[in-house]
C-alpha cells in the first residue's frame, strides 16, 4: 500500500500520528518534521504555503497517496492553496471548538492556539460558526511549541508559560480548553495539573485519525503494520532523539533534501 505523508512545523504532528497508528497501524506513514523552520507561529501565511508546498512535494516524490497536515498552524495558513495544486487529498487540522462548545458548562471556553493560527480569520469564523451563545477567548501561546521542540513538557519555564496562558481563562470562568495546536497534547499532563480538576481538554487527533481511517480501506490482515519513516529538514539527530521520547521508542531520523 502507498504510504500517507503526515507533516508539522516540528515534532508537534507525533501526537495526530501516534492516533491514527493507534486507529490504523497498518498504513505505512511518512512523517516529515519542518524542524529547519520550526515554529510556523512567526510566519506570515506565504512563508508557511511555501514550506507546506516543499513539503508536499517530497511527499508525493516518495508515493504519499494522501496527506495529514498535521498542524493547526500551516492548515489554517496552507491547506486550501494545498487542495487547490495538488489532486491528492488533504487532511487537515480544525481546533475542538465545536465540542468545547457543547462541553462547556459555564458557557466559557479558552482556546489556546499559536500567533499564527489566530491571526488570520480562518479560527475566528470557525469560533463565530459554533460559539452559540458561548463565550470564546483565544489565548496565542508564543514559546509553548519551542518547549516542546526542546523536550521540555513539564519543566519550571514550561510551567511558567503555561500558568501564564492558561490562569486568566480559567479566572474568567472557562472550564474547557482547547489545545489549538499540535504541539499542546504533549503538554496536557503539566496543563492539567495546572488548570486543576473539572477543566477539561480538548483536542483533534482521535477524529483526524478517523477521518484518515474513513478516507482509506483497511486491509484485510489485521496484524499487519505499516512501516514509518522519518524525515526532518533540521538537525535529524536532534529530531531523533526528542522525536523518539515523544514518541515513546527510538525513531531513525534522514535529512529531507530539500529542492534546489
Ligand atoms: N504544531 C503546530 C500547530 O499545530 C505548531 C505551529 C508552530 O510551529 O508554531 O499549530
């Protein structure tokens, strides 16, 4: 079976993968970790269509039948100029607003989500599509992806930020957060600690997962796994050894060449 390609600005895009193995361990997979020009926070939207474009072109050079954008950050800013170019199909990342929405039961939610992501209207018509009568604050959280690019996910400077990000939405009465970027579900143990009980989480990977699921026919052996490689346009070292603690075992990481 061809593989599916799945990218990040970093390492962040290992939380979707670890779901949709999880879902589908028999698709073989691609990751590519944009980790060179990491993070996509700062970029403006054409900076972040031109590595998407890099991206996807070294993915369909090494056969991806399909592709997970597996990033809020470069979906929000790449993936309808990505469905525009290409004839594969492109999954992408949405924020959990709408299940915030119907979680919620102080009609406040946070969501939590990378400069980027909010600065363009594609997150804001979403928020305005579902809030309903909820009311929505967005929380951009510059240095949350580093720390987790750096392996720190529970350390006092990441505590500090995400006590910093996370305390005013709760202080303005939101019980549900929403972690807007892919990076964040590795953060979740520290976040939860610090946001307290009766705050929940949320995130997309599971249903990413299923929609990637959904988009291809299972194999009929079920003990079949599909083979992962890595690639990173960083340090592959570097990739490899934080990448393979997210990961939870040891990953070989290769340099994606990049076109001339
Ligand atoms: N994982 C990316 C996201 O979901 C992080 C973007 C960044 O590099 O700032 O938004």
């Amino acid at each position: 079976m061809a593989p599916i390609g799945v990218f990040d600005s970093g390492l962040g895009g290992l939380s979707v993968l670890r779901e949709i193995v999880a879902k589908r361990p028999d698709l073989p997979a691609i990751y590519v970790a944009d980790s060179g020009h990491c993070p996509y926070g700062a970029k403006s939207a054409d900076q972040i269509i031109e590595r998407a474009t890099a991206i996807t072109d070294f993915l369909l050079g090494q056969g991806a039948q399909l592709i997970v954008v597996a990033c809020n950050t470069a979906t929000i800013a790449a993936v309808e100029y990505l469905r525009a170019n290409y004839s594969v199909p492109f999954v992408g990342m949405e924020p959990a607003v709408k299940p915030a929405v119907a979680a919620t039961r102080t009609g406040v939610i946070g969501v939590l989500a990378t400069g980027a992501a909010l600065a363009g209207d594609k997150l804001h018509r979403l928020i305005d599509r579902h809030r309903g009568e909820v009311r929505v604050i967005t929380q951009p959280c510059p240095g949350l992806v580093e720390q987790v690019e750096r392996g720190d996910l529970d350390g006092p400077e990441t505590r500090a930020l995400l006590t910093r990000y996370a305390e005013p939405l709760i202080a303005a009465g939101a019980d549900t957060l929403v972690l807007g970027c892919t990076h964040y579900p590795f953060l979740r143990a520290a976040l939860a600690e610090i946001a307290g009980p009766g705050i929940t989480l949320l995130d997309t990977g599971e249903a990413v997962a299923r929609r990637v699921a959904s988009l291809l026919p299972a194999v009929p052996t079920a003990d079949v796994r599909g083979p992962l490689r890595w690639y990173s346009t960083g340090d592959p070292a570097a990739t490899a050894a934080v990448g393979g603690r997210l990961w939870g075992q040891a990953i070989k990481v290769d340099a994606m060449p990049e076109a001339p």
